[in-house]
C-alpha cells in the first residue's frame, strides 16, 4: 500500500508542477505583451504624426498581439505534435 501512496503523490506533484509552469508562462507571455504594447505606445505619443510606416497604434498592436498569439500556437504543435 505504501508503494502506491507514493506513486499517488509523484503524479499528483507532477501534475501541480505541470499546472504551476503552464500559469508561470502564461503570466510571463501577457507580461510581455504588455510591455510592449506599452512601449509602442509610448513611440507613438513621442511621434508627431499617427502612422510610423504604413502602420498605425492600432495596426501596430493588432500586429503584436497576433503575432505573440500565433507564437504560443506553433510552440505548442512543436512540443505537444498537434499536427496542424
């Protein structure tokens, strides 16, 4: 019985350690995106005129969030093999 309680307890630590990193990550991945949506927007008011480019605020955040968005995606089809 006592083998089994601790099989029990490595697979429920490693799934609070699986739970924790996945939090983490996510907590990071808006932090950066924050960031740098703070940060453009901080080049734009700094701007006299709306566009940089071709590109407005409003394209330019579109553009980061999409762009963070599509990261997390293929990261994940690498690591877990989605296939997609």
């Amino acid at each position: 019985m006592n083998k089994y309680l601790r099989i029990l307890y490595s697979q429920i630590s490693s799934q609070l350690i699986y739970k924790f990193d996945t939090c983490v990550k996510l907590a990071l991945k808006v932090m950066q995106i924050l960031t740098t949506v703070f940060i453009w927007k901080a080049i734009y008011i700094s701007n006299e005129y709306n566009y940089i480019g071709e590109y407005s605020y409003n394209n330019m955040i579109m553009y980061i969030i999409l762009a963070n968005v599509a990261s997390v995606i293929f990261l994940l089809n690498l690591v877990l093999g989605w296939g997609l």
